[in-house]
C-alpha cells in the first residue's frame, strides 16, 4: 500500500438516538430533542467531515409528526446540502444498498448538490411500519436528504453487504444493521442465517466499520446480541439503542475488534445512564488505523440525579421513631433537590462558549431516589412525592416527577384483598415511567398470576405492540388467535375427561409459550377486513385511515371481521352470511324477471318467493387479502335485482301508477294478508340505510347484482336518486 497522507483520510461524525419528537408537546422540554439534532448536524459542517453516520433512532417514533420532521429536514439541507464536492468514491452496486426509486446516494445524483452525505439505519423508535412497509427514513431518502442503508427486510434471514467508500488510497467497507427484535435476531444469529459479505478484492486493505441499534446487555437470556456474535474481520463497531454515552472505544479482546456506544443526544429517561455527559465523535480513518475525537454536546439539557438511604444518615435515622417527623424531612429532601440544581446549572454554564444571558439558562432535569426502608419499629413519613415536586415548579423541567421513593423489602410479591398475588411496592416503585420495559412490566404481573388459557410471552409482546407501535388492536388479535388455537387443539382430541380438561389446556399454553420463545410463532397479524379509504382521505392531515374506529369492519359479536366472515358495509341478513366455496352460485330465479305487477295479492306472492330464494342464495366472499385489493377500485351493482334488462322506459312508465295503487290492495283482503304483505315488503329494504350515510361505502359482491348472461354486470352503482327510483319501479 502507498504511503497515505491527510488527504486519504476520511472524516466521520457518528451519532445515535436523537430521538427527535421526544415530548415534544412539553412546554418546557418539547424543543430539547431537535435542538441538540441541530446542534449535532452544525457539528458536521463546522469540522467539515466527510459524511455522517446516524447509528438509529433518528426520530423518537415511527410516525414522526410534522414539526419533527419539518426540522430535520431543516437541519439536514441548512448543514448537508452545498457546493462543496464530495470526495467519497462508491464502488459496491448503489442498487444493493439503497432500496428505493432512487437507489443511488444522494451525493451522486446530479439534481442535487450535497456535500456532506448522511449514512442511517432505522432503530426500534423508528422502524418501518404501515402499508407499504416505509419508515421515516424512507421519506428522507426519497427527498435527497439521507441514505438509508442496512435494511433487514427477512429477520430469519440476513444479508449483510458492505457500502464500499474510497477516498485516496483509504478504503472503508460500511456495514449497517437495523433493528431487529432481540429475541429473533438471538435466534437468527444462533442458526447461522445472518450472512456478512467482504470485498471480494484486497481484503486486507478494507477498513471495516459497522453500525447496529441493539440491545448491547444481556437484559435476558436472549434479549441482547452478545459481541462475540459479529464476525472477527470488523475493526470498529458503533452501538446505537443503548443510551448511556461510552464514546471512548473499548478493545473486545476475543474478537480483536473495538466498540464505542455515542448515546443519545437527548435524556429520555430520569435514569443514571442518561445523566452521564452527551458525546458525539469524529472518527478518521486512515488506511486500517482510526482515532477518535469526542465532542461535547452543549446545547443538551443539564441533568443531575441522586440516591440516598435513608437509614445510613444518623440524623435522619432518629426521625423513624419520632412522631410527626414529615416537616423535618421534607426540609431535609429540599435541601438536597436544591444542591442538585446548583450542580446541574453550574454544570452546563462551565461548557458554554462566549456570554450567555441568564434567561438562556435552561431548567434543569432533577432525579432524587430516595430508599426509605425504615429500622426496626420506626417509620418514614414521606410527603406525597406529586406534592413534593411541584415545590420546584420554577426551578426544575420536570416538574412531576423530581424525587421517588421506593423500599426494599426480601418478598416480590403479595397479596390483594381479592387474593391475587401482585408485585411488592418496591418492585412497582422501581419501574418507573422513565425506566419501565413494557414487556418487563407485564412480566412482573404475570409472574404472580397463573394464566391458564393465555401463553404469556405472547400476551406481552402483544401489550408491546399496542403500547409501542400504537397497533389499537394487538390485544383483540392476540386474545382471539389464542382462543381459537386452544379450541381447534382441543376438538383435535378424540375423548377428554373433564378432570383432564384443564390439564390439556394448560400443557397446550406451554408448548404455545415454548414455541414463541424459540421464534417458532411469529405474531399474528392483523386480519380485520378495512373498508376501503375514501377520496379526500389525508393519512397526513386525518391520520392513518386504518387506525381510524371506522375504517374496520366488524362481525355480528362485535370482533373485527376476518377474510371470509361475510361482514360486509350494508348489513346483509344473517341467511346471506356464508363462504363462496359452501356453495356454488345459483343463477336468479325467472320470477324475478317475469314477476306479475297486477294486483297487491299476486304481487305479494313473488314477494315471498323472491325473500325465500334470496336467503338460499350465497354471497361470494373475497378470502384473501390480495383478491380483496384486486376488487378495491371495482364498483359492483348493488345487492338488488338487476335493471339492465328491464323493460324499455316508454313501457315502464306506467309503472308507478301501478305501484301507487298497491297500498289499496290489501283492502280487498284480510288483515292478517296485508301484514304478511308488509313484512314480506320490508325484507326489500334491507340495504337501504346504506345511501342514507354520507361517507361513501363500498358492497361486496351479490348474486343477486350479478348476472351471467349481462356483459355489463360491473358498471358503475347508480347514483342515490337512481337507486330510489328504481326501487319504486319495482
């Protein structure tokens, strides 16, 4: 290799999680997340890098709302877009890393003038959700503004290919990985299904970085991706998702690679780890050697926490015993809140640069955890810790949150007044909103139950997901594929005992359990039919037309109808509800074209005739979803019978006279007639409330809309009017 100078080095900021958008309806600390994105973009083009690499979780959720977006959009064309060219060369195939109409980087696209070029993969906050499987980043890379590498579209099997970047005699192979649930990608990893690919030329030339977003501690047993689980050629790995800021590289001796964890650029959680001080890094690579220049973040918000034992201060100690003690130690705790905040304040001045006014000086972020576990025949009276914090309404940003009390105590768990065995405060205490897994809270829960029907690692992925991807029915999904899993197991069983029912239901949750653990069951998807989106539906403006409680289509019980269920826009009759494949189609009867008009009896009769036929007849039902948008944008005729080959108008006109004197008819018989007549006649009716809304509604397809022998059985619906009209030709 020839002799490399400072002109083959290449510059890189990396950067994790800056989760823009976090709380950004808080008054006080609603513009924290994109401030410090700002700050970190003004960075790259302030010590002109060559590109910059985004480690995930660029935006705090995965429908970023308009004001997050709007400013890193503003962020990235202020600091990224300009006349400066590009040094960096590509030579691995653009169509292979980047996905997309434009499946080229952004800098190599001749409309767009970008000189500094941001490499990202998508975290867990902002992972591809939705139809059509797009992400935030997606939105960005189709603007020019991002490259968005490292997808993982199969989780059970992944390929890995290298961005391959060249700047003077120094080469970079740029590995990205986004998110993949831990437990699976565990799993994937263990099989030998995840697949990294080398330059096939001069290997030992390539500098070799990679970025993830996973869970970098073993949490559970495989909830984490151990190191030693990447490939040994890789020389620097950057870890995104985990918040606490190691920017300083750490040698792992069994792989001979380095790890460096930036951290997030914004605190998320009232937690040690995010109290730490908020880094970003340059790091230059040149030739197989790197270095590492941290930068401090000094636009972040100052936070400072404390923990104390009660119990090892002398002072406070004496307190337990003594009798209305609460004033004294609130005074105490006061005092401490009070230090913390000159702390955090001094702090954030010591960084700043040049003058300041003192109104710039932000709030700070405050955390007091207080262990009150009291001695022997004592007790601590703690003020309500709401009441305590909004002591420092001026002083502090978070305001409801600034001390927690918790107790440690041998028991895990304990008993309710109904008997059922809960988490003990203590354990309830320390997840806190800030630090709480929701798949660890739930864990906590149903360790102290005995679920019997339900499998529980499923229970609390589908909490998860309803939580955290905002998915409105996982719990309805989850309760009713595991409802019906359990019956189809047990009406598979020849004979069952009733002393050995609940034992086969509970062996069945078991191996339900044991499958989902070992990725064998993935989640059950969301099956309900959605009624087609109107028009002037905005996803932008009215939201996503599929979370809407309108947009699903439910059965009879109130559930989310599924393919095949027959729910349909008009409420069918019962009668009608049954699979195309039952039965097959049964073509109209002649009456219904040869029906006499002449009298309120005879017409009553066909009346009848018609109901009974229209009960037998099937209704064909589309069973999957791909024939369900194949049928979208098709407007079949509507369930009545059909008027194209009714007679010409000029014969038809006298119709309505006829029709007119029908109400005289049933004078001429009994009464007991003239009922039956009418409650023959409302059966008629029954899709009628549908053109009384005012939302456009789409009918499924009928038999009786549809006629073999009319070539134009798919025309247009008639209009309202139309439809009226013809029911009062009839």
């Amino acid at each position: 290799m020839p002799a490399l100078t400072p002109a083959d080095s290449i510059r890189i900021l990396v950067a994790t999680d800056s989760h823009v958008g976090y709380s950004e309806r808080d008054h006080i600390r609603g513009d924290d997340s994109w401030k410090s994105f700002h700050e970190v973009m003004g960075l790259a083009k302030e010590r002109d890098v060559d590109m910059v690499l985004l480690g995930g979780d660029l935006f705090h959720e995965n429908k970023p709302s308009r004001k997050s977006m709007y400013q890193v959009m503003r962020s990235l064309r202020m600091y990224c877009l300009g006349d400066k060219p590009c040094e960096l060369e590509i030579l691995s195939d653009m169509s292979e890393n980047f996905q997309g109409a434009f499946n080229h980087a952004n800098y190599q696209d001749p409309d767009i003038n970008v000189s500094i070029p941001v490499f990202s993969i998508h975290g867990n906050h902002d992972d591809p959700s939705g139809e059509g499987h797009y992400a935030a980043l997606d939105l960005l890379q189709m603007s020019g503004l991002v490259n968005y590498f490292g997808r993982t579209p199969e989780s059970d099997n992944i390929q890995i290919k290298p961005v391959l970047l060249q700047k003077g005699n120094t080469k970079l192979a740029l590995y990205g990985m986004s998110n993949v649930r831990d437990e699976r990608l565990f799993r994937t990893f263990r099989d030998g299904k995840v697949k990294f690919f080398q330059p096939g030329t001069q290997k030992e030339d390539w500098f070799n970085l990679m970025t993830v977003h996973q869970n970098h501690h073993a949490y559970t047993e495989t909830g984490y991706l151990p190191e030693n689980f990447l490939p040994g050629f890789l020389d620097l790995v950057v870890w995104g998702h985990e918040h606490e800021c190691i920017i300083d590289p750490k040698l792992n001796p069994e792989m001979n690679f380095h790890v460096m964890q930036p951290g997030s650029s914004v605190a998320t959680s009232l937690m040690p780890g995010e109290a730490e001080p908020k880094h970003v890094a340059i790091v230059t690579v040149i030739g197989r050697d790197f270095k590492v220049e941290p930068i401090r973040l000094k636009s972040v918000r100052p936070f400072a926490m404390k923990e104390i034992i009660l119990s090892d201060d002398k002072e406070i100690k004496k307190l337990a015993k003594k009798d209305n003690h609460r004033a004294e130690l609130t005074r105490h705790l006061i005092a401490i809140v009070d230090e913390l905040i000159e702390q955090a304040t001094n702090g954030w001045r010591e960084i700043q640069d040049g003058e300041y006014a003192e109104e710039d000086v932000p709030k700070p972020l405050i955390r007091l955890r207080v262990e009150y576990s009291a001695p022997d025949g004592g007790k601590f009276d703690c003020e309500n810790p709401q009441r305590f914090s909004n002591r420092f309404v001026e002083k502090v940003a978070n305001v409801n949150d600034v001390i927690q009390f918790y107790r440690k105590r041998a028991s895990a768990t304990r008993k309710t007044a109904t008997g059922i065995d809960m988490p003990e405060e203590s354990v309830l205490a320390q997840l806190t909103i800030d630090s709480v897994r929701i798949d660890r809270l739930v864990r906590e829960y149903l360790e102290a139950q005995s679920l019997t029907i339900l499998p529980q690692n499923s229970f609390g992925d589908a909490v998860s997901q309803f939580v955290d991807k905002d998915d409105k029915y996982a719990m309805q999904s989850f309760v009713q594929e595991s409802l019906k899993d359990q019956v189809q197991h047990l009406m598979g069983v020849d004979e069952v005992e009733e002393e050995e029912f609940m034992t086969l239901v509970d062996q069945h949750r078991t191996d339900l359990e044991a499958k989902f653990a070992a990725g064998e069951l993935k989640r059950a998807r969301k099956r309900g039919k959605v009624k087609p989106k109107p028009d002037l539906w905005d996803d932008d403006i009215d939201g996503r037309w599929e979370d809407q409680p309108g947009a699903m289509i439910f059965s009879d019980d109130g559930g989310l109808a599924e393919d095949g269920d027959g729910a349909s826009v008009a409420a069918a009759p019962k009668g009608r509800r049954k699979a195309a494949a039952a039965a097959p189609k049964k073509a109209a009867a002649p009456a219904k074209k040869t029906a006499p008009a002449k009298g309120g009896r005879g017409r009553k009769k066909v009346v009848e005739e018609e109901s009974e036929e229209e009960e037998d007849e099937d209704v064909p039902m589309l069973d999957d979803d791909e024939e369900e948008e194949s049928q979208l944008f098709t407007q079949p005729s509507l369930p009545t019978r059909p008027t194209k080959k009714a007679a010409p108008p000029r014969k038809a006109a006298p119709a309505p006279a006829k029709r007119a004197a029908a109400p005289r008819a049933p004078a001429r018989g009994s009464k007991a007639a003239a009922a039956k007549s009418a409650k023959s006649q409302t059966k008629l009716d029954f899709s009628q409330p549908t053109f009384s809304q005012p939302k456009p509604q789409v009918l499924e397809l009928s038999d009786d809309g549809i006629d073999d022998d009319d070539d134009d059985a798919f025309e247009p619906a008639p209009s309202t009017a139309t439809f009226r009209s013809t029911r009062s030709k009839r």
